[in-house]
C-alpha cells in the first residue's frame, strides 16, 4: 500500500482552528464540539474521521460560518484562516470568504444542485457573484474548469440540467463550482459516500488531482476507512465532539496510539473473504430460476420504452449458508430482493420457496406462504412504524400465523434476549433506540417468523462501521444457531467479503459472475468483478491487523 | 439524519409523533377564538334552560319591536323574540356544521384509503371524486336538497357529498406517500391482511391532516347551511337557525336590520373562530405549512 508520505512542516497554514467548542443554544448539556484543535497546511489533505454524531460535520459547517441559526452557537475557540479570525468576521464578510477563499462540496449532489438551472449556468453564478468579468471571459472560465474536472463533451453538459447527468458527473460539477475561484480550502463532505464505488474512485482521483495543481488545502470529512487510507496526508480521530488522536496517516494505520481508534480499524470488515461453510448437502429453501422485471409505464395512448430491471437470474441458496448479491447502484439487486418478497411482481420466471413457486400467486394464495421468507430492509428509523411498541411490531406477524397472545408475547421476549436486547424493550417505542439497536428489532421481527430464508436488503449500509460488525455478527450467530439461510444484498464487497459463502455479481440487470465467495473475491474472472473489486479503497491494506495485506 | 418521532405523551401518539412540538408556541389570537368558541357552544348548547320566550311563539302585538327588558334584542315580523331565536338557532347551526365535519371525515377517510392502497379502485373513485368536484357545491347542495326534501337530515347530506372529495384526496396523498415506508412493506412480509394494514398502519397517518381538514368543513358547512336556508333551499322554516332568521329578516332590513345583524354576528364569530383554531391546529400539526417568520 502507498500512503501518502509527504511533509507539511515547512508549508504555509491555511487553517488552524484552536479550542473551538460549539454547544446547542441555551442546552446545559455536554458541548456538540468541546476544545477541538485541527491544523491544515497548503496542499495538505486533512481527513476526519468519526462515527455518526461525532461532530465531523459541525466542525466543518462551523469553518464554512454555517451553523444552524439559534440552534448552535460557538462557545469559544479561534478559527484562523490565513491569519484572520473568522468567527469576527460579520455575515457579509463572512459571504466573501466562501467560494473565494473556502468552499465546500457536499454528499448529495443532486439535492446541492438547482434542478430547475443548467449547470453551466450554476457554475457561472459563482463568477457573478465574486467577480466582474465579460460574459466571453467567464463562459471561457467556466469551460475551463469544467475541462480541469474532466467531463466529457463539456460543451452539451454546459448546457445540461442536473437530472441529466449521473451522479459522478454531477458531483464532477459540484467540485468545479468549488473551485473555480481557486480557493484556498476545500472543505468536502462525505462527498462520495452516495456514489458507486467505481465512480468514488474517480472522484478521489480527481480531488487529488486537482488539489497538487492548485496547491488547495483540503478537508476532507469521512466515515470511510478505505477512503482515508486513499486520500489523507494526516488523519485526526473525532468521538464525542472531541479529537481524541491525530497522526500522519500511516503511522495511525500501522501504530494507532488511543483505544477507540484501535476499535475502529478493527471494526473495518475484511476483503478477505472469511472461509465457506461446509455444504452439507442440506436442502435448497430458495430456487430462483429465470426470474425477469420490466418497468413499463403502460399508458392510455403511448407506451414509453420498457426498463429492463432484471433479466435471467437463475440462484439457489440452501439451508445455513449466505448468498450475496453485489453490485452497484441500478444493477437491480433490489428488484431481485422484492420480486422474492413478492413486493413487487415478477414479469416472469420462478421462485421456489419451501418447494412452492410464489411467483404468480395472488395476494390471498401467498399468504400462508410468506412466512418462509422474511426481509430486513436498510433504514433503521423507517423500517419500525414509529406508533407501535417494539412489542406490538414483534407479535404482529406471529398473530397472523394463529399465535396466542400471550404466547407471541413471551416469545417476543425471548427473540429480544436472542438479538441482545432487554426484554423490557418491548414496552417501548422505536425512537428510544438507536440505529443499531433497531436494526436487531427488525431482525427479531423477522426471526419471530421463523422463516427459512431471511432476505438482508443493505441491511448494515446504514450503520457505522462498529455497530455493523455487530449486526454482520450477530447474523452469523443467528444462522448457527437457526440454520436459517441468509440472502445478503450489499454494495459493499468487504461486508460480502465477511459474511457469504456464495457471492452473485450483478450488472445491468443481469448476473455477471456467480462462485463462492473466495473465488469471486480473490480470483474474479469477469471484468466487472475485477473492476469492482480494484475500486475498492484501501484493498491493500488490512485495516484489523495495522499492516499491509499479504498476497494471498 | 432527520430527527426521529418522539411521542411521549398520549396526546402526542395519538395525533403522531412529528405532531405536536415540545412547547406550544400560542398567540393571543387562538387563546381569544378558543374562550369565544367556548362561550358560543355553551350558550346554545344550554340555551333551552335560560331564554325568556319561546322562539317559535308569536305575538302578533310585538311585531318589529326595538329591544326591550322583555325582549333584549326587539322581536321580528311575526312577533317571536330575536334573542331566543338567535340562541336557539345556534344550535341546529353547530349540530350540522359539527355533524357535517364528521360524516363527510369518516366517508372521506374510508374512500381515501381504499383509493390510496387499490390501484384498480383508485382509478374508478378519483374518477368520481373529481366528476363531483366539478360542480359547484352550493349548486350540488341545493340539487340535493331538492331531491331529498328540506329535513335537517336532508341537509346533512347535502353539505356533506360535496366535502368528501376534498377528504378523498387528502387521505390518498398520506397513503400514497405512507405505503412506500419500509415498516409497511415488513407489514406485508410478515403476511398482514389488507384491511389491517391500512387501518393499523396507514390510517394513523391520516389523523392529524383530517383534525386540521374536520375545522375547515365545520366552518365551511355552517356557513353553507346559512347560504342553503338563505336560498330557501334549507331546513323548513318552522325550526330556526342563523341562516332561516336571516332570510326572514332580509325583506325588513331597511326598518330592521338587527334581525340580520345578531344571527351574522354570531355566524361570523362562529366561523372566524373556528377558522382561526384550524390554522392554529395545522401550524401545531404541521409545522412545515406554517409562515415563516423573520
């Protein structure tokens, strides 16, 4: 692994926050920020690292003069930017500074864009609003910078609206808005977390890229390990609004000094694919065989050009294993997982579960059979109906199936005690737990079924990574001790990597590669595999145990 | 990551979570609407027990008098005092608009979840819902009226068709946004009937968006109930209400206007009040509809 290994001793300061602290207005409670001291240097890359709710991104917002009105305030503290206080600076100065001196690009780039405005335009707004140039000079400007980011046939895209571009490419924009007026500090936030792996890989690149040419100082705000192993020059740790460690990045990948930060590189899952389990001849619960989607929108008059969601997916999973299905993002693996649920209809094709094929049958005929098959989908705070007890949405489905009560209600207890919660949790409502701890109720939920196969959509996506090891942990526990079989639908192909036996690779809609998950992982044969798995940042470095990853 | 429901106490869970914020942030404008509602409601509710005549009795010796000891607001053509008439009157008023409210909420909220969770009946019911929304309803209420006969019942019903479409819609916007969440979809897999899913899962959903939508219509019906007996088109003119008393007194409003004036005031009042509770209620229920101020 190559980290970056330059020094900073000698350059210029940019940024230099010293014992800022923030605290909610009028709250007595503990700081949102307390006494948080970060350093950047001209063309450095500082990344910040922290769980949800850690104050990554108050730190940044409160760099950027961007804190919540009445709701935040900063207590006390000095944010120097080249020399100049900027929390002394009054909101029309403050307005100067952004764009000119720092900008920020953020993690949605859809939602940070005017959808109702050509892009070209967007970019351009930025001049007049900074600059007075000649039209000419600042369409030329414009061009420019969109050429630095590399878009391709800049000039229909100038032209374009952002629901026209894809993700990559509107983030592209985003980032040549930011830097068109050759800041001195961009602040980035989580700026590829929405993007596909592939495309994230070419935003690093560019970032980096563009940051050595202008010799741009670079915060860089993340939750991703492999990311910071990527991109940082030097890596501060945040917990609880506080920096509990920084370092140069491959001392605090290889000699992590505080306890927390050790958790967290171990909390990385492997690429490593963990060994399969034996194949013990045991029984397939789940046949799919040929299964296909089509989008159409079937209309009066017209009829508007099918979408191909899936097409020939053909997997079987037996008892007690995991089947993954990866891919990125419009690869239809969640059609896959809710044409299986039946929460959407198949166009065609099979899907044997317990024997039965469920693909064409009617509400009414499914229902005795929808107990076999169970999902957990990936929002934590919406997949819980915020109005019920955790024991009213535990027993729901059990009453369904001609449960007693008072049976379904003791053994919702004892499904809680299973996924490591207390049992009086069943008298309380969702709101009361945290992301993690949701996502076992949902789990409980679908185990209280006591389904063959339970369908796991993205199920840890939502999670940091600490609390995702647990969950991938307790999944596993689950399937020894139930034998249930596990269809795990991930992006992530370190989460494959630790929890399937099997792995499906999907693109297009189509299933491009199917083996167990060593070989998929570690001997990939199809060129998106192998893509996929080059894109993965940090694949070289085995986070768990501080060191290089050995060739296998 | 947005910030989560919290009900924590009864009222809160009843109307949802996101419903009703930690510190209610009143103006002096409910407080007012809510103690002159509050006054309204008693005064006709108990009026039977305190009004000094009988307001269908007539005097032909007392006709058009000006207030008096004896009849504090003056007496009308037929020689029946105003103020018990007014009183009285209330109470029919209050009895449609409320009754109105919640029939035309309950139907409204039984079509709207059937149409917002069936595709195949969605297509047929907005279908009608939108042929009725058509037609004025003070013209639809009166051809109903016509149709069924001017009881109170009668007019109910003729205030109520036209409001339903309104509820229709309103019910299958929050179903049709509430059946994508993911605690829905689980509802299904865990093999949940239909109807109990939109009754347990979906309909609370509706609740808070039907209490702002149930004050409109009351107004609004008892303001149509005045229009319809105006018109002639309402209750029989044996029982009183505001708008009956008013449509009386309309051909003396040149010698005698307070025969029009009292029943209006009490109507505006009423209706302003109850309008001014509603916005109150939508800014406390939803606050993303509210004003932004400064």
């Amino acid at each position: 692994m190559r980290f970056k290994n330059r020094r900073f001793d000698d350059a210029d300061r940019v940024l230099n926050i010293r014992d800022l602290s923030v605290s909610l207005s009028g709250g007595h409670q503990r700081p949102i920020l307390d006494k948080v001291n970060v350093t950047i240097h001209q063309g450095e890359t500082v990344c910040l690292v922290g769980e949800s709710g850690s104050g990554k991104s108050v730190t940044s917002l409160a760099v950027m003069g961007l804190l919540t009105k009445d709701a935040l305030t900063v207590t006390s503290g000095v944010i120097d930017l080249e020399g100049q206080n900027l929390l002394e600076l009054d909101h029309k100065a403050m307005r100067q500074m952004r764009a000119r001196r720092i900008s920020m690009i953020f993690q949605e780039p859809m939602t940070a864009l005017n959808p109702v405005m050509q892009v070209g335009a967007q970019i351009e707004e930025v001049l007049d609003s900074h600059t007075k140039l000649p039209p000419r000079e600042k369409k030329k400007r414009v061009v420019d910078i969109m050429n630095q980011v590399h878009l391709p046939d800049v000039e229909r895209i100038y032209n374009s609206y952002p629901h026209q571009l894809s993700g990559g490419q509107r983030q592209r924009i985003m980032i040549a808005m930011a830097l068109i007026l050759e800041p001195k500090l961009l602040i980035a936030d989580e700026p590829t977390t929405a993007l596909d792996v592939t495309t994230q890989n070419q935003v690093l690149a560019l970032i980096t890229e563009l940051q050595e040419k202008h010799g741009t100082a670079v915060l860089f705000i993340t939750h991703d390990m492999g990311v910071v192993a990527e991109i940082a020059d030097t890596v501060y740790v945040m917990k609880d609004g506080q920096i509990i460690e920084h370092a140069p990045v491959e001392t605090l990948l290889r000699h992590p000094t505080e306890e927390y930060t050790r958790r967290l590189l171990q909390a990385v899952p492997s690429l490593i694919p963990r060994p399969a389990r034996e194949r013990n001849g045991a029984v397939e619960v789940l046949d799919v065989e040929g299964l296909r989607k089509v989008y159409g929108i079937r209309r009066l008059f017209s009829r508007a050009k099918p979408t191909l969601a899936a097409q020939d997916v053909s997997f079987s999973i037996i008892r007690g294993r995991t089947l993954g299905i990866v891919g990125e993002s419009g690869s239809g693996k969640s059609t896959v997982a809710r044409c299986i649920m039946r929460l959407i209809d198949p166009t065609e094709g099979e899907i044997r579960v317990a024997s039965t094929d469920i693909a064409r049958l009617s509400r009414r005929e499914l229902r005795p059979h929808r107990r076999h098959i169970q999902i957990v989908f990936q929002d934590p705070f919406r997949s819980l109906n915020p109005r019920w007890t955790i024991g009213q949405s535990l027993i729901e489905g059990q009453l369904n199936y001609g449960t007693s009560r008072s049976e379904a209600i003791k053994r919702s207890g004892e499904l809680l005690e299973l996924v490591g919660l207390p049992a009086d949790a069943l008298k309380r409502y969702p709101h009361q737990f945290s992301g993690g701890q949701r996502q076992r109720i949902a789990i409980a939920r679908a185990i209280a079924m006591r389904p063959d196969v339970l369908v796991a959509d993205e199920a840890v996506s939502a999670l940091d990574v600490s609390v995702q090891a647990q969950v991938l942990q307790l999944l596993d526990e689950l399937q020894e001790k139930l034998g249930i079989a596990i269809l795990f639908i991930t992006h992530d192909l370190r989460v494959a990597a630790q929890i399937c036996d099997e792995v499906v690779v999907m693109q297009h809609g189509r299933i491009v590669e199917h083996d167990t998950a060593a070989n998929v992982l570690m001997h990939p044969q199809h060129d998106y595999t192998r893509a996929l798995i080059e894109a993965a940042p940090g694949r070289h470095w085995d986070f768990a145990n501080f060191k290089e990853l050995e060739p296998a | 990551m947005a910030a989560a429901p919290q009900p924590t106490s009864s009222l809160q869970f009843i109307l949802g979570a996101v419903a009703v914020p930690r510190h209610w942030q009143l103006g002096i404008g409910p407080i007012i609407a809510a103690i002159v509602l509050a006054i309204i409601v008693v005064a006709t509710l108990f009026a039977p027990l305190y009004v000094p005549h009988d307001p269908l009795s007539m005097d032909a010796v007392q006709r058009l008098k000006g207030p008096s000891s004896e009849y504090w607001l003056g007496t009308d053509a037929y020689g029946r005092d105003l103020f018990s008439r007014v009183m009285i009157g209330g109470q029919v008023s209050l009895f449609i608009g409320v009754g109105a409210a919640i029939v035309s909420v309950f139907i409204g909220l039984l079509i709207g979840l059937v149409s917002g969770f069936f595709r195949i009946a969605d297509a047929i019911i907005m279908r009608i819902m939108d042929s009725l929304m058509a037609i004025p309803s003070i013209l639809l209420a009166i051809a109903l009226v016509a149709l069924n006969g001017p009881s109170l019942w009668s007019v109910i019903f003729a205030i109520t068709i036209p409001e339903i479409p309104r509820v229709v819609r309103l019910v299958r916007a929050v179903v049709l946004s509430a059946r994508e969440e993911p605690y829905v979809e689980a509802a299904i897999a865990v093999g949940s009937s239909m109807p109990k899913i939109l009754w347990k899962h979906l309909m609370p959903n509706t609740l808070a968006p039907l209490i702002v939508q149930g004050t409109y219509i009351c107004a609004s019906a008892i303001l149509t109930e005045a229009i319809l007996s105006f018109l002639g088109a309402g209750v029989s003119t044996e029982i009183p209400t505001w708008g009956n008393i008013m449509a009386e007194g309309r051909i003396y409003f040149q010698i005698k206007p307070s025969l029009i004036f009292w029943p209006g005031l009490m109507l505006s009042l009423c209706i302003l009040s109850i309008n001014l509770l509603g916005d109150t209620a939508r800014d406390l229920l939803d606050p993303r509809l509210k004003k932004r101020e400064g």
